[in-house]
C-alpha cells in the first residue's frame, strides 16, 4: 500500500488507522489461544496435511512414511557419530537442521529404488552367459522341433 501523508492530519489518519489494524489483530490472535482445542489446532496448523506428488502421502512430519520419519531420527546421529565426531556444538546443530531437511526426500519409494538399482548392477557382472539351447536338445519336452 503505498500510501502518501502530506500533512499532520494524514499522519494522524493514518496512525488512527493503524492502532484500529492493530487492535483487530491482537482480538484475532488471543481467540486462537483461548482453550486447549485452539491451542491444539494452533499447534497442528504447524504440520499441513497437503498431498504430495503421489496423492495419499501428506508432506507434514506425520505424514512421512516409516522409512522417512526413521531417517529423521539416524541420519543426524549418524553423521554426528561419525564424520563430525570431533565438531563443536555449531557445526553438529546446523548438520542436525540440514539433515532434518534431507530427510524429507527419503521415502521407502527412493530406497526401494535405489536398492533395485544396485541389485541390477551387481547382478550384471554375477551373471554369465547361459548356452542358448538349440532345437536338436528340445526334442521330448512338447515343444516341435523345426
């Protein structure tokens, strides 16, 4: 709102108007917090129930699936436990909050994934040729032979 005061009585207009802003504001939050339920569903409001990209699963904190709310929990110990294990307080808080944020793209889908893909490449180099069967071996087994 670009609003120009050329004057002390647009000043005071505008000062009236903003006390009036004010005082709605303050009336609109003190009703939220008036009982338990409201300071429940306050509290709620935190976490949105708005569907993610497959449709059933919420992007909220309970929303996540169990891989997703697990990875919550042992990335940060892990990575504290393990790669800055000699950090201070400063480096082990801001690796806890990234890792927090990462592990809102673990899912059992994205393990799933990922594990199907290293079991594709380490069953590329296990597996050998098999001899392909000529016609002459199938002879007896209800398949005609050319």
């Amino acid at each position: 709102m670009d609003l120009r005061i050329r004057n002390i009585d647009d000043l005071h207009s505008e000062i009236a108007r903003l006390k009036g802003v004010e005082q709605e504001q303050r009336t609109a939050i003190g009703l939220r917090f008036t009982g338990p339920a409201n300071i429940f569903a306050t509290f709620m409001s935190l976490f949105p129930k708005s569907a993610a990209t497959e449709g059933l699963k919420s992007s909220g904190v309970l929303g996540q699936d169990f891989v997703g709310l697990l990875s919550r929990v042992l990335l940060p110990v892990a990575l504290n436990k393990t790669i800055f294990r000699n950090s201070n307080f400063l480096v082990k808080t801001l690796v806890g909050l990234a890792s927090q944020k990462a592990s809102h793209f673990i899912s059992e889908d994205s393990v799933m994934s990922v594990w199907d893909k290293a079991k594709s490449l380490f069953s590329k180099f296990g597996k050998k040729d098999k001899p392909k069967a000529n016609p002459e071996n199938l002879k007896g087994f209800g398949v005609p032979a050319e």
